[in-house]
C-alpha cells in the first residue's frame, strides 16, 4: 500500500476521532459519535480507500462499538422495504443482459432521443422528475438507471464511473428522481409525513389540489435550475458515439422480440404499473406495497422461461450479479439517519438554530431551507421532513409568526439533496456513477438550490395566499 493509500485509509478514523473532541463538550459522546461517523463515512466515500459498499457499512461496526443505540435499530435499515424494493427490481432486471434486452432498449433510447448530450440530459432529468410527481422516487430511479447505463456502455462508455459522459446523464436521473418528489403529495413518504403535520396544525384537511397550485411552480424553477447545471458540466463531445439513422438499422437488425424479452419487459411494466396504481388495492391488500410487489415479480422470473425452454433467471446468475453494494449504499444513510435522531444529534443540531438572529426574513427562511437540507443529506427525505417541520413550527412559534409557510418552504429543501450517496442518489453511484462526481458537483448545486429555495421563500412569504391552508 501507497503512502497516499495510507493517508486515506487513516483520514477517516483521524476525523472521527477529531470530531467526537471537538463535540463531546455541546453534543454528548453518543451524539459527537454519530456526527463523526457522518464525516468519516463521507470522507471515504470522497477518496475511496475502501469500496463505498464497505464504507456503508460503517454505522453497524461504529454502533456495535460504542453501543450508541440499540443494533437492532441500526441493523434492520439494511433490508428494509426499500432495500427489498431494490432487490426485487435488480431481479427482474437482471434477465435484461442475458435475453438481449438492454441493448434492444438502449438502441430504442437512442433512436427516440437522439444522441446530442444536452438533449439526453434535458429528457432523462425531465423524465425522471416527472415520474416522481407521482411515484417513489426509489422506483423512478430504478426504472431509468439501467436502460441509461445500458444506451452508455452500446454507445461506446465502457467505464462509466471514469466518463465524463455517464456522469451528467446518471446525475439528471439520480438528481431529477430527488427533485420530482415535492410535485404532488404522493411523490415521497416525506410529503406525507408534512400533510399529516400541517392538518394536525391546521384542523382540516390539506387538498392535494392546494399542493399543486403551491409547488407545481416552484418545482418548474428548481428543475431549470438543474438543467442548466448539469449542462454546464464539463463534456468531452457534444454527442454520443453515432447517429439516430446509425441506431435505426442497428434496432433493425434485432428482429422482432424474442419471447425472453416480452417477458423481461412485461414483468417490469406489471411492477410499476402495481406501484402506480396502488391505491385502487390499496384497501383490500394493504400489505401488498411496492416493495413486495417488485419481489414478487422478481421471484416470478425463477420459474418464468424463454423462448429456449431455459429458466428466466437462476440463482447462481442472481448470486454473482446482485448489486449487493447499491442495498448497503442506500440502506447505509437511513442507518446514519437513525443514528443521528436517536442519539440526539439532530436535536442539539436545531437547538443551535436559535444562537442565528431570526426575525422570520429572509435570514430566518435561507437557515430553516440550509438545515433542512442538510438534513436530508445525512439521513432520508422522511427523516428530514420528521426533524425540520417540528423544529421549523416550534422556532416560529415562538417568534410569533405563522408557521404554515415555512414548513412549505421546508418541504422544497427536503426533496432537494444532491451530495453524499445515500437514499436515491445511491442507485446511480450503483450504476457506475462516481461517487467523487457526484460529492464534487453536488455540494456546488446545493449552495445554489439552498439559495434559491430562501429566495422563493421569502418571495412567497410576501404573498398572504401562499401561507393560507
């Protein structure tokens, strides 16, 4: 191992050490310990001394260690539902590369979009905001990230995580999953948990209609905002590697779909379709949520076969191509999450809000958006939207003003994280995407998203409609 190897490798144990010093004095040991696994996990998934899989794993050994909570709080993150979720889509999708199906889907990709790079970016950063107005942004994610990677590497991309091309493309899919999410109610749980606050606040009923009118707007801003981001990323080409006549014969040359690719294609369609369509059985099969609904499509393809007469997909294929690191990397920051809250961090966190002069201005909107998103970084939308909305509505009211607004304002910050590989942003990273890239220009577009969001804010506080439920 390198000198430079070593120093990695050590930065992070060096860090988390310096942090719980520095801490201990205002956050307790436990809440300094769960601040620093923050910075050591984000310092190796910055150098990547390790793999990022092995640094998510990281909140078990550090809780174990220093019994900061129970383990079986830390523990149950790493196959929760949404780790399910993920299991049972890289299940069906895994009969894609073996029938042919991801090249037949690329060329189709290409054929319909083009290959210009701006034009990519503009319709997967379009599609997959869209989307997640009205489905989990884990699922919109999962549905674009494999027939993205997939049109890269035909198109000539080999490495994806070393392409300056792959990266804008996974980043508008990781990216526009996360910002869709505050459209409409039913874009993430995190909306749910802000509507089941505002009617208890309230006393009446939040209309989905009212959400609309409030966010369809804002969400129109912030997705410009990207868009012109992640065009000016750095790109080697202005296109992709051939033409859209080039990708028209080469589709030619498939022929009509095999049996195996009408059933790979099919059963993903069903997946998101149950997904989509839950609340019509929702009441007589309330267990039955996406999660399950993507396993059980997933196992389906063990007893599905082709037109060969060959299973689908077997369990030795499935073993060995698992992306077992995409569920530790995802299912690592809601693991960090429950460290944070439970051991007091998040609290000690909002409780230093009151040392900023608030007078509910501008200042009082750009802190309440800055640590909301920060927050969402270090743990889940959920997690952001349970810890910011009550320390938003307690500040306000003791500032004496209403605090419906600000809890809007809030619920943008939530969904507009960028940085750290955990929640949705991990599926590109699973992907190919590097981490580092990600990290880099992540922490450049939240700087500026965070000082949107205040600027809308405190525009709309201007406007005595907004904050009327």
């Amino acid at each position: 191992m390198t000198k430079n190897q070593w120093i990695k490798l050590i930065s992070g144990p060096a860090a988390f050490t310096a942090v719980i010093f520095m801490l201990q004095g205002s956050f307790g040991f436990n809440g300094a310990a769960a601040m620093a696994t923050a910075v050591w996990m984000a310092l190796w998934w910055i150098l990547r001394p390790v793999s990022i899989a092995v640094t998510s794993l990281l909140p078990i050994v550090i809780n174990s260690v220093f019994s900061l909570i129970p383990s079986t709080q830390v523990i149950s993150q790493y196959f929760s539902e949404i780790c399910i979720l993920l299991l049972g889509s890289d299940m069906i999708c895994m009969t894609w590369s073996s029938t042919g199906l991801d090249k037949r889907l690329s060329v189709k990709t290409l054929c319909y979009i083009g290959t210009s790079m701006q034009q990519q970016v503009l319709v997967w950063l379009g599609a997959s905001a869209f989307l997640s107005v009205f489905l989990p942004n884990v699922v919109v994610a999962e549905i674009f990230c494999p027939i993205a990677a997939a049109m890269l590497r035909f198109a000539g991309e080999k490495d994806l995580s070393h392409s300056l091309l792959a990266a804008p493309i996974l980043l508008a899919i990781g990216w526009g999953s996360g910002i869709g999410g505050f459209g409409s109610p039913i874009g993430g749980s995190a909306n749910l948990v802000a509507i089941s606050y505002l009617e208890k606040m309230t006393g009446h009923e939040f209309m989905y209609v009212d959400w609309v009118m409030r966010f369809a707007p804002i969400l129109l801003i912030v997705f410009l905002l990207n868009l012109l981001f992640l065009w000016h990323l750095p790109m080697p080409v202005n296109e992709l590697q051939g033409t859209r006549e080039y990708f028209q014969k080469v589709y030619a040359s498939f022929g009509p779909m095999r049996r195996g690719e009408k059933i790979g294609l099919s059963v993903f369609a069903l997946a998101i379709a149950l997904a989509f369509l839950r609340p019509l059985f929702a009441g007589f099969l309330p267990g039955l949520k996406p999660a399950y609904c993507f396993l059980l499509l997933g196992m389906l393809m063990f007893v599905l076969y082709d037109e060969n007469g060959s299973v689908m997909l077997r369990w030795e294929y499935a073993e060995s191509h698992a992306m077992w690191g995409m569920y530790f990397l995802f299912a690592s920051g809601i693991a960090l999450g429950r460290l944070l809250i439970q051991t007091g961090a998040v609290k000690r966190l909002a409780e230093a809000l009151s040392a900023f002069p608030l007078d509910g201005g501008f200042i009082t909107v750009l802190v309440f958006a800055a640590f909301t998103t920060l927050m969402a970084e270090i743990s889940s939308n959920t997690a952001a939207a349970s810890v910011s909305i009550p320390v938003v509505a307690s500040i306000c009211q003791s500032l004496s003003l209403n605090p419906v607004p600000y809890i809007l304002v809030t619920i943008i910050a939530q969904s507009c994280a960028y940085v750290l590989p955990v929640s949705t942003r991990a599926i590109p990273v699973a992907f190919g995407l590097d981490a580092g890239v990600q990290i880099r220009e992540g922490v450049k577009l939240t700087l500026l998203n965070v000082l949107l969001t205040a600027c809308i804010g405190f525009v709309c506080l201007q406007i005595p409609w907004f904050g009327k439920l």
